[in-house]
C-alpha cells in the first residue's frame, strides 16, 4: 500500500469505528446521528462499519509479498 492508499484507509477506518459505536449504542436506544433509526434497526450502522473496519484491518496487516528470485539455471 502506498501513502495515499493508507490516507484513504486511515479515514475508512476511523468512519468504520464510528458507524460501529454510533450502531452499539444504537442497537439499544436508536440512532440520530446524520439519520434516525428506531433501537431494534440501530443496529444497521454498526453493520456497515464492521463492513468498512474490517477489511481495511485486514489488508493493512497483510504480510508483504517475498522478492520473487530468478529460477537457477
């Protein structure tokens, strides 16, 4: 991943972690942060940050591929 590409996932993760907490606590008392929710479908932005946090989690510890060496002749 180049800066850019990690710039890109910083901010992805950071919005993740808030649609996630935004979604916890909305499981139980709803949501009104840029929209409403009633308690019970609160839970639909936690949904859509762990789709967001994971991935970029995930790519960001992946291991760097080894230099691919010449075959010997």
């Amino acid at each position: 991943m180049n800066v850019f590409d990690k710039i890109c996932a910083l901010f992805a993760f950071v919005m993740g972690i808030i649609l996630l907490v935004a979604g916890v606590f909305g499981f139980f008392a709803g949501v009104r942060v840029w929209f409403t929710l009633p308690p019970i479908l609160g839970l639909l932005p936690a949904l859509a940050g762990w789709g967001i946090v994971r991935p970029v989690y995930l790519v960001w510890n992946m291991n760097k591929p080894d230099a691919v060496s010449s075959p010997e002749l």
